[in-house]
C-alpha cells in the first residue's frame, strides 16, 4: 500500500532573498579578492584561506576575506531559517548550523602562513574549514530524503544529491592534498590540489546552496 504524503508546508520567499544576498555579496568579493590579488596569492598554488596575508595598497585583505565568509555564513542562516520551517528535521538543522558557525571560525581565526608553525589559530581554521565542507553536501543529502510531508526540495533531488557527491568528493581530493604536504613536503608541490581544487570545491558548494535555496524563491513566484 503506497504511503500518502501530507501536503507541503507553506514556505516563505523572504529566508531565500536573504540567502542569495548573503550568496551574491560572497561571491561579489571572492572575484575581487582572485582580481586584484593574482600576483599575491596564486590561485593555482595557493588556498583562498590566505588571501588574509595579501595586502590592498597599504590595506590588509584580511577584513575583505572575513567579510566574505560572514556574507556566506549569514546567507546559509537565512537558508537554514527557510528550510525549519518545512523541514524539521534535527540532522539537517545541525549539519547546516555547523556549516554556517565553521564559515565563522574561518573569518575570525586566520590561517597559519605557508612555511610557519602551527598555531592554534590555524589549527581551528583548518579543523572548521574541513568539518565546514563536509557538514554542507551531507546536509544536502538529507534535505533530499522521503519525509511524510511534501518536500519543495524532491523536484530537484537529482541535482542536489549530484552536487554533494561531487562537493564531498572534492573534500576527499582537497583532504589528499593536505596529508600529501604533510608526508612528502611542498617540493613535489602538492598543493596544487590545495589550490585548484578548494576553488573547485567553493563553486561546486555555491551551486549546491543556489541549489538548495531555489525552493524557497520559488514559493514567492506567480502560479
């Protein structure tokens, strides 16, 4: 006997605005930030972490990379907001929340600078950049699942699921590319994988957000 589902919850457009602001801010200074800091920080060798040590004339980048985070974290908060009010599920509220409080370790906690010795601070940045990166496409997963209640997020459950595999995957190849560094040193130059694929890896989490929020915008669309 086929399982009834109950009809959707009604979901409001305003968490979604909120989110592709958050979004579109983020995104607006990371291409500033790749611009007007290419002969700083190499993006093929180097992690957008350390954009925090390039310098803006006699300005330190660090405030426009923190800002960058925040504007991320913020955006999937009002993302998180949109989605409790369909879908209360504990697992996905949690793992989204460590996602948005990981984007907020990494804009207050900077990054340890290449060939320096670990710091606390750099320590907890790396911790919460990888919990961060793994609680976001797992979050993804299970906002997909079947539930008794109609989910605004079933349609697009192939591209979602697509996008966490390939986002979680890139975690994997990013994560290699650290332990390379540890065991066979920089000459070999492992962190091309630090580099590229952390690139790869934020556009691939931005369009499982843009993903994920398109729900929500929906619901303020004209039938």
């Amino acid at each position: 006997m086929t399982a009834v589902q109950s009809p959707a919850a009604r979901v409001s457009p305003l968490p979604g605005r909120f989110a592709v602001a958050g979004m579109a801010v983020a995104v607006v200074i990371a291409v500033d930030l790749h611009l007007r800091l290419s002969k700083q920080v190499s993006p093929v060798w180097q992690t957008l972490s350390e954009y925090v040590y390039g310098h803006l004339g006699t300005r330190s980048a660090a405030p426009l990379f923190s800002a960058m985070c925040l504007a991320l974290s913020l955006g999937s908060l009002a993302l998180l907001i949109g989605i409790a009010r369909v879908r209360r599920s504990t697992p996905i509220l949690v793992l989204l929340g460590t996602w948005c409080v990981g984007l907020l370790i990494c804009a207050t906690f900077p990054v340890d600078p290449e060939g320096q010795a670990r710091s606390f601070s750099g320590q907890l940045h790396n911790y919460a950049a990888l919990t961060a990166f793994v609680a976001l496409p797992s979050a993804a997963w299970l906002l997909t699942r079947a539930s008794a209640v109609r989910c605004p997020w079933e349609p697009r459950r192939k591209a979602i699921r697509r996008l966490a595999v390939a986002s979680l995957g890139s975690v994997v190849v990013v994560l290699g590319g650290f332990v390379a560094t540890l065991v066979i040193g920089t000459s070999a130059h492992p962190e091309v994988t630090m580099g590229l694929f952390e690139r790869l890896l934020f556009t691939i989490d931005l369009a499982l957000l843009a993903t994920m929020v398109r729900p929500l915008l929906s619901a303020g669309e004209p039938r």
